[in-house]
C-alpha cells in the first residue's frame, strides 16, 4: 500500500492537486511531494519508492538530502526571473529527466511541488492539470 500525508505546507489545496495529477498521468506516479524554503513533506510515495529504500530512516535521510538541495530551485526562479528573464511573469516549472525517472518541479507562489513519474509520462499535461485545478498566480517575479 503507498504511503500517504495529508498537505500541511503549501497554501493551496496539494491533495486536490495530486488527484488531479494521478488522474492525468498514464505511468506511475513514484512520488509526489509538497515543499518550500524550509520543510519538504511527502504526501504520496508508491509501493515502488518505499521498496527501493532498506529503511524508513534511510528514506528519510536520502529525502532530506533531496530538500537541501532542492530548496535552491526557489533562487534559480528569481535568478531567471529578476535578472535573466525580467520580462517573465513566473518560472513555472522545472524538469529533471533520467534514465529511470522523470523528476517535476512546480512552483506555485512561495511553495513547490516534487513530483517523480516515468520517464516517458510527458510533462505539459501534468503542469495544465495543475493550472487547472489551482488559481495560478498572476505574477511571481519579486
């Protein structure tokens, strides 16, 4: 059975947000995630991703070194929006693709959402269905 959270971080509704993507995506959905500056919570990891770890606390641990890190997605926005990109309302969106995995960063104001699906599930259905489900913001670029 998959391990599930309810959202507690994200200012809008993240479990109404999983629904949509889990209805949207053809593959698996390994993990989907809500996160900011701060705090990373899991709220849906397959029976896949748990299996892939020998422990709970080895889970935990490599998620944490995940957060670090990808915390740092919140500045490389502002870096594209205020100084590269200026022109740009927001960075919607951030796509790490491997050999096994397919890994999507959504940002939605000052939180974002870590999303691990198959790597060939394409990304811009999974992104309109969490527009439309959420009231996106008119403009990030602070």
């Amino acid at each position: 059975m998959p391990a599930t959270n309810r959202s507690e971080l994200a200012a809008f509704d993240a479990d109404r947000v999983r629904q949509a993507v889990q209805e949207t995506i053809s593959g698996p959905l390994y993990a989907f995630c809500e996160y900011n500056t701060e705090s990373f919570r899991p709220l849906y990891l397959s029976d896949d991703t748990v299996s892939t770890y020998d422990s709970r606390d080895a889970m935990l641990e490599h998620f944490e070194k995940i957060h670090t890190n990808v915390h740092m997605d919140f500045m490389q926005s502002k870096l594209f929006r205020n100084t590269l990109f200026p022109e740009a309302e927001r960075v919607e969106y951030i796509t790490t693709s491997m050999d096994f995995l397919k890994i999507l960063r959504v940002y939605v104001g000052d939180d974002g959402l870590f999303i691990s699906v198959d790597p060939a599930e394409p990304v811009v259905p999974i992104v309109d269905a969490i527009k439309a489900t959420l009231e996106w913001p008119a403009n990030q670029n602070s």
